[in-house]
C-alpha cells in the first residue's frame, strides 16, 4: 500500500498489502514520528481518532480495533488521543481538530466502497485533509518504522490511562450548537407540512441526522428501517454508495411513497456525502446530480447571506470555491452576484486547504462543492459534511414549499437567472495501470508527437489543459496555474461550441474518469437542445479518445 494524501484505502486481510492490525501499527508510527518532528507541542495538544462501523469477520478487522491500535501508538509514546468511544461520520475528525486546536486527526473508514474494503484518513493541525508534501514525509517515516514498537498490541493499555480522553459527549453537543448558526428559518420549519426520507445506508448517519433535524427545530425524518442501523455487510445494496443513484435508493422511493414524504435524503456509509431525490408531479423521483445540489446549495447559501447582511461591501469578502471538474455555476452566480469564485483540483483536500488560508485571510468562505455529492456548508467543518448538507437541504425544501417551489424548480429558476449548465460524467473500469497510462500518451501524441488532437468526432478543440504535465494553451506562457502532478493523470478539452470535458484517473478506485459540462449565458436556452449537443459531444469523447474495445475498458454498468 502507498500512503498518499488520500491516505490509505485498500481491502481489510492479511498481508503488507492489506487493512490489519500490522499495517495499521506501521501507518501509526510512521504518521507519529512525522507528528513529532512537525510539532513541538504534539504531547500537549493530541491527535483525535474516530472510526466508522466497517468490518470483515475473515480476518478481524475492523475499525474499531484499528482506531485503538492507532491509539494504543500515541499513548504508548506519551501523545494525548481523544478517541472517541463510539463510530461517528467522518467530518467530526476535523471539527474536533480545530475545536480542540488538536495537531492531527484520523478516521479509519473506507467511506462508500465495497465492504472489504477500509481505510486511513488524515488530518493536518489547520482542519483539512493532508496535501504533498506530508504524505510523502510519512510515507517515509512509515518505512522507517515498521518493526510494531514493543508494547504495540496492547490495547489494554487504553483502559484507564491518563492521556485517553472520550471528546464524544461534549463535540456532539457543540458541533450542532454551531450547526444552529446555519438555521435561518426556525419558525418556517417547526410547521413545515413537507416529509422527509432518511437513509444512512447501513453507515454512522442516522444518530447525527436526527440531532441535526432537532437542532433546527424540525421534526424527525422517516428512516428506511432496514439501512438505519450500521452493518458491515451492506445486505440491502450492491454498492453502498449514494453516487450511484436510483438502485442504492429503492428502498427509500417505497418508504417515500409509503409515507407521502416527498423528498429522499441519502448519505453514503461515513456521512460525509449526500444525495437527494424529489419526487415529481408526474410520480417520478428525481435523483439530483452532485452539481445540481450543489447549484441549489450555493443559491441558498447567498441568498441567506444576503438576507442577514444589507451591508453590500461585505460582498467583496464573500467565497465560494468547488473543483474543477465540477459544474461551473457557482462561477455564473459570483459575477452576477459580485462575489468571488475560485477553483481548485479535484477533492476536497484542495478546497478545505485553500478554505483555510482564505479564512486565514480574513474572508468568508460560504460555500464550496465537488459534483461527487460532497458539500460544505458550514466552515467550522473543512471538508464535506453530508450531516449539514442533509439538514440545510431539508431547510432549503422547506422554504421553497412556502412560496410554493419544489427544488426542480427553484434549479430551473436559477438556471434561467444564471445561465443553463447541462453536466454529464460517468467513468470506465480499468485495474491495468500500463493501459491508462499508453491512453492518455496516446492523447498527448495524437496527431504526432506532441500534438494533442484538434478534434473530436464533428467538435472543434479551442484548448488543452494538462495539468499531468503542466500544460495549458490558453496561457501566454503555456503553463498551467493549478498544481500539477506527474502521478496521476489528468486533461481538460475546451471546446468549440462551450463544451468542456476532463478525463481523469482516479485516487482512491480502478476507474478513469470523465466530466463534461455545457453552459449556457443567461436567458433562453432550450434546456433539451443543450442535453442532445452534450449527448453527442459525450458519444464522441468515448469513442475516439477512451476507445473502449482497443483499450479494453469496462463501462460503468448501469
């Protein structure tokens, strides 16, 4: 296993290659060493660990036993933990690092992947999520320190020892007191006639979503019984993953329909991700994209703001950030509105890091996204939360119901106000990193070396951004203003006709991704021409540039 910024993810089993007790001591160590040389003051602050409810009986792992034997690391080198005693999602690990100013945070979790699978989680002392060059100091440190220190196993030592502390009774209590903050509208909520659908997809969600209903004075959603309490074998879905779409919500449109709930809130299994789905008039369910949500998040989230503060000179202070293969719409609404926008790469390691250093900066980050159904709502917590997002969109629902909107329309209406932004992504299944690595030099050397293609199908390329390499032809000296990075792949294609697409590899799966988008300027568009254009343009990408039978790739199955 190689630790990168993501971490680890990898199935849970015996072997250096695996999730176990082993690895998870090394990864510790080495993570504690690194700790140690960072901070001075790592025996006065501490670190957190929580977990989430993965395991795999075969084997006996499972995050619970691999936060104590993180734990058990720390301790044993005279390092404060607080652990907490009981699963929680995965956005409580940075909300208690700045809450309790700690240095570092873990959560064990495998977030919405198979069930084998686990995962390590961390983050840095500013609330976010680690970027180069910390992952490549542990990883060296990790390999410096393999040999498991002498009282390692012994998580006996836990019990009673002073530097242990349980944060979870008093950060369940403050983080939704800080939650309160983002309530705008008690009164509309305490009557609303609109019902709501939980699932926590047999994950750490529930608990959390019904205190977050509370504290916003709402009643209690209705929860999809057979998914509301965790269960490591996820008996009821193929994959555990919201992202998915419609299968993973079955059971929710019966318990929906059942009930007269009109809207579905889903969280994949650590509760940082949601998706949401809406029932039409016509009967069907609406499942949202992850830039749809985050177009009605974003509009919410300044409207609000805008509400609170006549004061229109605060506006220049105003963010709103999301990631570069994500819809640009939040951009849309920043120039009319006069705020700011920013992007960053994909992830929110980038969004919560450069959150950090605008707030450091005396600015007001309100909001950022990434289409893969993450949101952050609330900048106490730098990264996504599905537990905010959750309650903040049952708020949003609720509004609008006075004023007689559905969410399907308030997007409309937004789309009209701020332009059309039609998105469209979906990924191939490759496990041969010999093959994506000849797909995409084959793309650098298209049209002879060096050249990338100027076409696509019938569409006209107007520019290149290669950010595995650090190209971009729409700057005057040709090099990409992101970041870039030789070890993962990673081009956008500008088109022509206002189309946009980015092929990409992924960190944390066996899948080359892509995203495409067209926008559209304020005013009419024909919503249904824009879909065919992007439809076509989609049709094209496949089929000449991923070319799935030479390639051998895998479609996603549908």
């Amino acid at each position: 296993m190689e630790f990168g910024t993501a971490g680890l993810r990898a199935p849970m089993g015996a072997g250096i290659s695996r999730m176990n007790g082993l690895t998870i001591i090394q990864t510790t160590q080495g993570f504690c060493r690194y700790l140690e040389k960072q901070f001075s003051d790592l025996k006065q602050r501490g670190v957190v660990i929580s977990f989430d409810a993965r395991a795999h009986p075969p084997s006996g792992g499972n995050s619970r036993r691999f936060a104590r034997l993180a734990a058990t690391t720390f301790i044993t080198q005279g390092i404060p933990v607080y652990l907490f005693s009981d699963i929680t999602p995965t956005p409580f690990v940075p909300y208690t690092v700045l809450h309790l100013k700690l240095c570092a945070g873990i959560m064990i979790t495998a977030s919405h992947n198979p069930k084998q699978d686990n995962g390590y989680k961390v983050y840095w002392d500013n609330g976010a999520q680690i970027t180069s060059p910390h992952d490549k100091g542990i990883s060296r440190a990790i390999e410096e320190n393999l040999e498991p220190w002498p009282q390692a196993w012994d998580d006996s030592l836990l019990n009673g020892s002073p530097l242990l502390h349980d944060p979870s009774a008093s950060i369940n209590k403050s983080y939704f007191e800080d939650l309160k903050k983002y309530c705008f509208h008690r009164s509309v909520n305490r009557e609303t006639k609109v019902k709501f659908v939980h699932t926590s997809v047999h994950g750490v969600g529930h608990d959390f979503v019904q205190s977050a209903f509370k504290a916003f004075d709402f009643a209690p959603p209705e929860a999809v019984p057979e998914q509301k309490d965790p269960d490591p074998e996820f008996p009821t879905v193929k994959y555990p993953n919201p992202e998915e779409g419609k299968g993973v919500l079955t059971l929710s449109f019966a318990l929906a329909d059942k009930t007269k709930a009109r809207i579905i809130l889903a969280n994949d299994p650590d509760a940082d991700r949601l998706a949401v789905a809406e029932k039409q008039d016509s009967g069907e369910w609406r499942v949202f994209s992850g830039n749809e949500l985050g177009a009605l998040l974003g509009w919410w989230l300044f409207t609000s703001w805008k509400e609170k503060n006549q004061d229109h000179s605060a506006l220049k202070d105003i963010y709103m950030l999301s990631s570069t293969v994500s819809s640009k719409i939040l951009r849309a609404i920043a120039l009319k509105e006069g705020f700011h926008f920013e992007e960053t790469l994909t992830g929110f390691k980038w969004m919560g890091n450069r959150a950090r250093q605008l707030i450091d900066q005396g600015k007001n980050v309100l909001f950022a996204f990434e289409e893969a159904i993450g949101y952050m709502c609330c900048p106490f917590v730098l990264d996504k939360d599905g537990v905010s997002a959750a309650v903040i969109s049952a708020e949003l629902a609720s509004f609008l119901a006075t004023k007689n909107l559905t969410l399907s329309q308030q997007l409309k209406a937004i789309y009209v106000e701020y332009g059309y932004h039609i998105t469209k992504a979906s990924y191939f299944i490759c496990h041969d990193q010999g093959t994506i690595k000849q797909l995409f030099e084959n793309l650098r050397n298209y049209d002879g070396k060096n050249n990338y293609p100027k076409t696509c199908g019938r569409f006209a390329i107007s520019g290149i951004r290669d950010l595995t390499t650090g190209y971009d032809d729409s700057q005057p000296d040709k090099k990409a203003v992101l970041p870039t990075s030789k070890s993962s792949q990673m081009i956008t294609f500008t088109f022509a006709n206002g189309g946009v697409a980015t092929m990409r590899t992924s960190g944390t799966e066996p899948k080359i991704k892509y995203y495409s988008e067209l926008c559209a300027p304020p005013g009419n568009s024909d919503p249904e021409q824009l879909k065919k254009e992007l439809n076509e343009l989609v049709s094209a990408i496949e089929e000449h540039f991923f070319q799935p039978q030479k390639y051998n790739l895998q479609p996603k199955a549908e």
